[in-house]
C-alpha cells in the first residue's frame, strides 16, 4: 500500500539523496569543528563531567555538617 503511494509521488527518489546531503554535510562540519578545537578547550569540556560531580559531592557533605 505505501508504496503505491510513494511511486504515485514525482520526484520522490530525490529525498534520499537530500537526506544523505543534510546528513554528510552536518557530520562532516562537526568533525572538522572538532578536530581544528584548541587542545586546552578539549581538556576543559572533558572534566566538565568530573567538576560537576565533584561539586556535588562537596555541596552535599556540607549540608550534613
């Protein structure tokens, strides 16, 4: 049933292609953002998990005191 009615469709076989173009150019950009990032700025957004937890930790011990 779909797909008669995606062959009734003109041009439908372009939005694959669309698709694939968004898809690749979207990766291809935050590839090329990540790879030319400052070695310091990658160290920084690594332990950003770690100084949260660590935050936490803290600030729940000195509540209990």
């Amino acid at each position: 049933m779909y797909k008669d009615v995606l062959r009734s469709i003109e041009g439908v076989d372009i939005f694959p292609v669309i698709g694939f173009i968004i898809f690749f150019t979207f990766f291809l950009t935050w590839s090329l953002y990540a790879f030319k990032m400052k070695k310091e700025t990658v160290t920084e957004i690594s332990s950003l998990p770690l100084d949260l937890e660590e935050e936490t930790e803290n600030n729940s011990t000195n509540e209990f005191k």
